[in-house]
C-alpha cells in the first residue's frame, strides 16, 4: 500500500514532517495496533522492576539470603531493560523486537501456567497479557508494517 497525498499513509497515522513517516526513520507509519503490545510490554517491564525493589528492600533484612535476592533483583532490572528496550523497538518497527519480545511472552505463559495453581490472578494476568502482545504481533495491520519497514 502507498502512502495517499492527503499527509497519511495507508494505516491511518500522519507523517512525520520531513518525508520520513515512520519513528524508525524507514518510512512506515507504526499502525495504532501496535499500540496495544507496547503498552502491555511496558507494564510488563514496570512490573520486573517492581519485582526488583521488592527484592531489594527484602534483602535488607535477609541475612544469609541477602545475596540470592540481589542477584535476584539485578536479574529482574535486567529483564525489564531488555523488555523495555523491545517495547522501544517494537514501535520503531525494528525487526529484532518481535521475535525478541514473543520469545518473552512465551516464557511469561510458561510461568503464568506454573503459578496459575497457586495464585489465581497472577497466573491470568501473565496469560492475558502474554496473549495479548503474541497476538498483537500477528494482528493484520501490524504484519502489513513490519513486512513493508523491512522491504524498506
């Protein structure tokens, strides 16, 4: 699909002044789809930060599992960098960003499985938000994109 005269291209999204209508600078507008999965990456990568100061401020009083814990919260910022880096990729269309950010997700469904059993809502929130960001990924318009960044 090309871009109309109108100052929108074939998604619906405006072009950036310059020429250049994508924020990757290959010129494909981000669909509005794509919105979803950076949204629910992002509060994916709040809650591995979360996660962390948790086990920081456990730590403090921890006495011998101290060192476990930090390197537990050092692993979790670690994962939330990376997920947060991917949420950024995946709205500039990068082409690392999907697999990278599905490959996450399907270990979030493994964990969401894992704890489902014992804590109902958490179990749910990670296969909802899980499925969310995979199907998000496969969503038409967002296929469409990724296909024509890459062609770019």
């Amino acid at each position: 699909m090309s871009p109309r005269n109108d100052g929108t291209a074939a998604t619906g999204g405006p072009q950036e002044p310059g020429g250049s209508s994508g924020p990757g600078g290959h010129g494909v507008p981000t669909p509005r789809a794509m919105l979803l999965v950076v949204v629910v990456l992002c509060l994916q990568a709040l809650a591995l930060a979360g996660a962390a100061v948790s086990f920081l401020i456990a730590a403090i009083g921890a006495g011998q599992y101290a060192v476990p814990l930090t390197g537990l919260a050092v692993m979790f910022l670690i994962f939330a960098a990376g997920i947060a880096a991917a949420a950024r990729g995946a709205w500039r269309l990068h082409r690392w960003a999907r697999p990278a950010s599905i490959a996450f997700e399907l270990l979030v469904i493994v964990f969401g499985f894992s704890v489902i059993g014992g804590t109902l809502w958490l179990g749910l929130a990670c296969l909802v938000s899980a499925i969310a960001v995979i199907l998000g990924f496969f969503l038409p318009a967002t296929v469409d994109a990724y296909n024509r960044a890459l062609a770019d």
